[in-house]
C-alpha cells in the first residue's frame, strides 16, 4: 500500500486554531488524525467552505 500523501498545514488553519486556543489540542493528536483532517479541509472545492470547515473543526 503507498504512503497517504502529506498535506502541510495552511496558514489559515493554523491561525484558527492559535485564535481558538486549539493549537496544543491539535498538536497532541497523532500525526496521522493531524494529516487527516488538514487533508479534509483542504479538498474542498471552494476557499468559503475550506474557511468554514476550519472554524468548525478548529
């Protein structure tokens, strides 16, 4: 089975989640939650349901 890709974490998910206090919450998931859900946000298809997605989650 290959790898699952890698997906970095955006600035704007990072800046929802520093502004929410939810850094060290997301930081104490495992890698693999972590790449999952900035996977699940990212393949969105429009920027307006990246940004929502992010303020739900985050």
């Amino acid at each position: 089975m290959p790898p699952r890709p890698r997906h970095p974490i955006p600035d704007f998910i990072r800046d929802v989640l520093n502004a929410r206090g939810l850094m060290p919450a997301y930081e104490a998931r495992p890698p693999y939650q972590r790449n999952d859900y900035i996977g699940w946000i990212t393949r969105a298809k429009l920027e307006a349901t990246r940004q929502k997605a992010a303020c739900i989650c985050g």
